[in-house]
C-alpha cells in the first residue's frame, strides 16, 4: 500500500530513541524526507547515523531541550529554511519521566511533568503550525499512554500530563479543521523501549524480552494485556506512519490504543 508519504516533510520531535526512533525510520523507509528533534548532540547524531545506514542519507538531526521555547523557535525556523517553509508531519514523541504517588511529588516535580509532558508538546504545535497551513496538507500525531485508562499510584503525574496531551489535541483538531489539518494521538501500552528495560534492571529483571517484561509489568502493576507479551517499538511506529499519512484522509481527534488488548481486560 502506498501511504503518499513520498518526499513528505516530516518531523519527530523525541526521535532518537525508542518509539520516536521507531516512528522516524518508519517515515523513512515510506520515502519521506525526516528531521529528528533530541535533547543531545549524542543521541542526535546517533539517530541521524543510523537512518543514514537504512539509506536516507539526508536525514536531518537538530538539538533542542523543548522545555526552551527560543529553542524550539529556532530549530523549526532552520527547518522552515530547509525545505521552504512547508512541513507534512508532526509527531510528538517526548513524555515526562516523572515518577512517584500523590502523596510524595512535589509543586516541582508536578511542574516538571507538565513542562515536559504537555508544553513541550504545546511549543512545538505552536512552532511548527505556519509551516503545517502552507503545506498542501498536514498531520500531527501526539503521543499520549494507555495508562491514562488504567491508573498506577506510582504514576500520577506522568499520567496526568499524558491525559492532558489528549485534552489538547482533541482541541486541535476542533481549531484545525477548517484547515484539513488531521490531529490524532496514539496511546501505547507496555512497549520494550530502553526505559522499560531500565526499569526492569532497576527491579532486579535483566531482560529485553517481550514476554518477560510483560510478565513483570503484570506483576508489579496488574496490568496485563490480552497478549502476552509486549509491544515492540516498531509496531507503534507503523501505526503513527499510517496516522500522518495521506492514506489516513479522515480520521482525526481520535486517540488510538496501540496496548495489545490491555483496554479491553
């Protein structure tokens, strides 16, 4: 199936890693021209060197901290430079990593969740929507979380951020649709990113193994999938790539479970 996403401008802010990096090769390999937004020149570099080895040779790689809103200014004005004041796609990958019950977070850290995970989000969308209108057409997918359905005590903050990520985006894509912008968000569940195996360390499990990190994830946290195993990043790649896509031509404000049946348990 051909997704229309040849030589499409797209952008993924939080692409070096995990699903974000998942999400950018994606975009790749459908012909799409990709620009990847880290937080440090070591992850850039290795993300833009690794989609050179699957053959985009072109990939663009920018720092940026998109807590700083000069920066996020700065980087989607070299990117506007770059290919001419229209962009196609963006994805919003970055989420707070912000951890602990009601009862021990404080003002502070509550604030670092929503910094990180919702105006992060919020200046890039602000950034990038004059480049988004003078395109001939636009997608934005955010990323949100499954647990946003499914409460964890330990993660009060972090989904509270996630839930307002998907509070924002249905506005978005009120505010957007006279302009044919589509604006959805995708929520995984339990995927093997190189957080969840950091955690599983931290928890005394040395694995990378799908089935044995959602083996733990039920026992820790009670949330099991339907399937037994855990997502792997390329999966919620596959599906935001088919989101920005103009093969997606209708659907939007929707939230979209990628959680292998954890909302239906």
């Amino acid at each position: 199936m051909d997704l229309g996403l040849g030589n499409a401008a797209a952008v993924v802010v939080g692409g070096t890693r995990g699903m974000g990096l998942a999400t950018v090769r994606c975009l790749a390999e459908e012909g799409a021209r990709v620009a990847v937004i880290g937080r440090t020149e070591a992850g850039v570099a290795a993300a833009v060197d690794d989609l050179a080895g699957r053959g985009s040779p072109d990939a663009v790689g920018l720092v940026a901290d998109v807590r700083d809103g000069a920066r996020v200014e700065s980087v989607f004005a070299d990117l506007a430079a770059r290919w001419g004041g229209e962009l196609n796609v963006l994805v919003n990958a970055v989420g707070p990593d912000v951890q602990g019950s009601f009862d021990v977070l404080t003002d502070d850290r509550w604030r670092d969740a929503v910094d990180d995970g919702v105006l992060s989000m919020v200046r890039c969308v602000r950034a990038a929507l004059p480049m988004l209108r003078g395109a001939q057409w636009g997608r934005i997918v955010n990323f949100s979380a499954q647990s946003t359905q499914r409460q964890s005590v330990s993660l009060v903050a972090y989904t509270a951020a996630k839930a307002m990520v998907v509070s924002v985006s249905k506005n978005l894509s009120l505010l957007l649709a006279g302009d044919e912008i589509l604006v959805n968000v995708v929520s995984p569940g339990t995927v093997v990113t190189p957080s969840l195996v950091g955690w599983a360390a931290s928890v005394g499990v040395e694995s990378d193994d799908p089935y044995r990190l959602m083996e733990l994830i039920g026992a820790q946290y009670g949330h099991a999938a339907q399937l037994p195993r855990a997502g792997r990043p390329e999966e919620i790649g596959a599906v935001v790539t088919f989101l920005v896509s103009r093969r997606n031509s209708y659907m939007t404000g929707a939230n979209v479970n990628v959680d292998g049946g954890s909302d239906f348990t």
